[in-house]
C-alpha cells in the first residue's frame, strides 16, 4: 500500500471515528477533512445546539492534534487571541506569552459577538499562518485551522465579519438540524451515558504524518484545461449577476479549484470532473459573494444566486 493510500484510508477511518461521536452531519466532516488538506478555514453556520463544538473536539481527538476553544464576546481583546508581552519580574524583561490562536485547531465560537478589532486580530493568522507582535513574527504550527462558528437567527449584538475576513475562510459550511435517524441516535447514545465532555473513548485513527501525505497527493490531482476554465467562467459570472453587487475574487477561484482537488482525491480520483466542480461550488463560494439588498428583500439568496449560475454556465465534456 503506498503512502497515498494509506493516507486514503486513515482520513476515511478518521470520518467515521467522527460519524461515531457527531451524528448526522458527515457533510459537515467532510468539510473539515477538505480544509484540513487545503489548509484552509471553515466557517460553521448553525442554531445553536447542533454539534459544531463537538465536531471539532472529536475531529482533533481522533488526530490527536491540539485544539483550543475561544468564547468570542464584546469584551474580548485582541492580545486576548493572539498572545501579548509580559513583564518578568525575575528576568527584568518582557516575554512573550502565546494566546490560544497557537494551536493546531482553533475554535472561535460565535465570533460574530466580538467587535472588529477583535476579528481582525484573526486576519494576519489565517492568512499568513503567523502572529507579529512588537515587531517579531512568530509562526504558528502546523497544520493550523480556524474553525468559526455564528448563529443564522440571533443578529442583536452581533457585528457581521467584513468581506476581507470572510473571504479568508475557505469553506462556509451550513449546519442544518440532523434528520429523525440521527437525531435518534442521538438520543439513544445520551441515554446509555453518552458525555460530550469525556471523549476519552475516541480512537486515534489518523495522524499528522497521514495528514502530510494526503495533502501531497491532493497537489498530484490532474485539471483538465476545460475543467480550469470552468472554474473560472463560474466565478467571472457571479461577477456579471445582476443580483449580486459582489462577485467573487481571483482568490475565490483558486479556493474552488483547491477544495476540487481535495473532493476528487477523497472520492478516489486522481482528476477533478466537473461535478466535482459543482459539489464544492456552494460551499466554497457562498460567502465570497454579496446579494444586492433591494433583491435580498425579494427572497433572493447566495446559494440561489449560485445554482442559477450553475444552470446557466455552459459544462464542459
């Protein structure tokens, strides 16, 4: 078995450690893998109560990689993210004291509570992979992976993220409520002790080294030169929608072509088609792009937007 699949394999396996402890919401896992492989930043959108929390907890548990957790609120400061100076009393000098973002998985729960300065202190880390303070440039582990979370009906005392921000995270993942089944089961792990704070029974099943591998194998992964330009006749149309007064980037092109490559590997491929193209389209792209208000009032939305344009982009053969 060679280092590619093997790797294949440990990620399937991590996927269904998860499914073990987070009933019902693979997409969302797969999701996380997708980033974890792009190295890359998800935003989680869902009320609250449906897993987000725990699905990171038992993602990083069943890679045994170390994760934080950050409760994003009005007071919080950016020293408070990031890490700041101290003064040693000993040593006579300030040292540097690491904040939670120096870790492999972050999770920065409702960080729509937090005001802008806040949020920016994210910006430098998700984009560079590294914290500069007092003129020092410390770098941040890897992997590294922001994983936020916001909830889609409570806005009093919220302040939305900016486009710049958003358009950092690679994925926003919308995390609907489970189904009857899994909810089920859900309730039948609850009744026989189920703790969502002990996730001691969970199982390493993947490791760093598997993670490495992986994300080499995902750079191998063929595009077509049709499949390319695809990718980027969808993004160049969301530019030209009349419903939307915001397209998407170049970044956001390269971000479809990236979360692809991933999607193909993980189904087994070692090429993207476009369907490929198509599953990630949504997730990839619907927080890069900005409806016109006079049409959101209209009931128009991102994803609406986006399977109109992929109705309307011709597919390639």
């Amino acid at each position: 078995m060679t280092d590619h699949q093997q790797a294949r394999e440990a990620l399937a396996n991590l996927q269904a450690e998860v499914g073990k402890v987070v009933h019902g919401q693979d997409a969302i896992v797969t999701g996380l893998l997708i980033a974890l492989l792009c190295r890359g930043h998800v935003l989680l959108e869902g009320v609250p109560g449906v897993a987000k929390t725990l699905m990171v907890r038992t993602l990083a548990a069943a890679m045994a990689i170390d994760t934080k957790r950050v409760q994003f609120t009005a007071d919080l400061m950016p020293g408070d993210v990031t890490g700041s100076l101290i003064y040693d009393a000993h040593s006579s000098k300030f040292e540097f004291r690491e904040g939670p973002v120096f870790t492999n998985l972050m999770l920065a729960d409702e960080i729509n509570r937090t005001p802008p300065k806040t949020q920016s202190s994210l910006l430098e880390a998700m984009e560079e992979r590294q914290v500069s303070v007092d003129g020092s440039a410390r770098p941040l582990p890897d992997p590294f992976v922001v994983c936020a979370t916001q909830n889609p009906i409570e806005y009093e005392g919220t302040y939305p993220l900016p486009e710049a921000q958003l358009d950092r995270f690679l994925l926003k993942l919308n995390v609907a409520l489970p189904g009857r089944e899994a909810e089920l089961a859900v309730l039948r792990a609850h009744h026989e002790g189920f703790d969502p704070r002990d996730l001691s029974a969970v199982k390493t099943v993947a490791t760093i080294e598997d993670l490495a591998a992986a994300r080499d194998a995902v750079r191998a992964v063929q595009v077509a030169d049709g499949v390319l330009g695809y990718i980027l006749d969808l993004c160049r149309a969301t530019r030209q929608s009349p419903s939307l007064e915001l397209g998407a980037s170049p970044r956001g092109s390269t971000a479809l072509l990236n979360t692809s490559k991933a999607w193909a590997w993980l189904s087994g491929r070692d090429y993207v088609t476009p369907d490929d193209v198509k599953t990630l389209a949504r997730p990839t792209l619907r927080h890069r792009i900005r409806v016109r208000p006079e049409v959101e009032l209209e009931g128009v939305t991102p994803d609406g937007v986006l399977d109109a344009v992929l109705a309307t982009v011709p597919t390639p053969r």
